[in-house]
C-alpha cells in the first residue's frame, strides 16, 4: 500500500485503523486509560482512553516522515467514540 512519507497520521478513524488524510492503514492499536482525580476517597476514576496507532513506518523501526502522532477517536470509559 502507498503511503505518503510525510503524513503524521493526526487521525485515525477506529472503525477502519485507516488514517483519513492518506488512507494508511495501521498495523497495531494501544488503548491508554485516562483517569481523572475525583478529590473523594478514590484515587481516580476511568475517564476514557486515548486511542494511539502504529504505523508500517513506526513498526519496521523506519520512522523516517512519521510524525508518530497516530491517533484514533477518544473512546469515553464504556468503550464508545463520539460517532456512536
């Protein structure tokens, strides 16, 4: 698949792990929690998760014009995005 050399992947739609500027399709997906402080007696609650990608380019280990900013749409803390 072609992929431009320059593309940082800023967004990345989860349906389809394909970026929406180049259409490159990633290889691997990380969901990270985001927690928030509640000040109570918890330490801190799920928020949601920031949802990063890796690309072709990030995981041959040539991150030569990869901005390495893959990012999917945050998910809340049930799993959903925004879209649905």
């Amino acid at each position: 698949m072609l992929m431009t050399t320059n593309c940082e992947h800023r967004q990345v739609f989860n349906a389809t792990w394909q970026c929406t500027e180049c259409g490159a399709k990633m290889v691997a997906r990380h969901d990270e929690p985001s927690r928030i402080a509640t000040g109570g007696p918890e330490p801190a609650v799920l928020a949601g998760f920031e949802v990063i990608y890796d690309c072709e380019c990030c995981d041959s280990g040539e991150p030569t014009g990869c901005g390495r900013t893959h990012r999917g749409e945050y998910l809340n803390a049930a799993g959903k995005s925004r879209r649905g």
